[in-house]
C-alpha cells in the first residue's frame, strides 16, 4: 500500500495524466467516446507515430522503475507494438489507434500491480534495456516500411 508520501504515488500521477493526454483527453461531442492525442499524432507522417511511441515507451519505462514484474512489462510493449503495428494500415489503422488504447491499457497493469503486487521477480536493468530497445527498433521498422511503402505508392502514380 502506498502513503501519500511515497514517490511511486507521484510517477503514478505523472503517468496517468500521460496516458490521459494520449488516450483519451478529448470527448466526442454527444457521445461518451473519447480519444487523445496519440491518434492525432499518428496522422503526422513518421515523426507523429515516433512520438507517441517514445511517450508510450516512457510509461513502461516509469513502470520498470517501479518494479513492475517482467511478464507485466511484456504485456505492456505488446500493446504498444500492437497499436502501432494496426496504426500503419490507413483509415483502419487510425480508428483502431483511436479505440485500442494501449496507454491506458498499460495503466491498469501498472495500477494492477500496485494495487496487489505479485510475487513475481522485478525486472532487470538488462532485460529493461534489451526490452526498450527492441521496442524503439521496431517502432523505427514498422515506420521505415511505412514510409517506404507510400513512397512506392506515389511513385508509381506520379510515373
């Protein structure tokens, strides 16, 4: 159980106005639909879906300071390349960014393992870095063969 004290309380706090912000920060006018801004992000070609990746990744990150158990961590990056993988489809893509909301699904392992920490082992700095890493390399892929895949597009309709 956390005191009002503990630091963990305020990454908590920072996290979950982060994860508000991308996911659900502005309300559908007459409906109780939400998004944030990470779809919106996504609509900037390459550097829009980097963006929100690098601040989904700071989630997980501030999660394995925590102590957040590896198999939880795993889950969470999973949501993460998810959304960004489905992200890269157009229209489709979007709409999925928009309902999938990785960060708040992310959130509530967090708060999950808070609320009743497991046994499970934290994880460690290396297993951290090799976790991150691959997720900031693929998010760097799967734009990569975004991007290359509309320049073929327009390339073939500007021949």
């Amino acid at each position: 159980m956390m005191t009002p004290t503990d630091p963990k309380l305020k990454t908590l706090k920072r996290l979950r106005t982060l994860s508000k912000l991308l996911d659900s920060a502005i309300r559908i006018p007459g409906t109780r639909f939400r998004f944030g801004l990470d779809p919106l992000l996504g609509l900037l070609p390459a550097g829009g879906d980097i963006v929100g990746a690098l601040l989904s990744a700071y989630i997980v990150f501030s999660a394995a300071q925590i102590g957040v158990p590896r198999e939880s961590l795993v889950q969470m990056v999973y949501n993460i390349l998810l959304e960004a993988l489905v992200g890269t489809v157009p229209v489709v893509g979007d709409l999925f960014d928009a309902a999938w909301k990785a960060n708040v699904r992310n959130m509530e392992l967090l708060e999950t393992h808070l609320d009743a920490p497991t046994s499970d082992k934290k994880a460690d700095t290396l297993f951290i870095v090799l976790l991150l890493g691959g997720l900031i390399l693929a998010i760097f892929a799967i734009v990569g063969v975004g991007i290359w895949i509309l320049s073929s597009i327009l390339s073939a309709i500007l021949q």
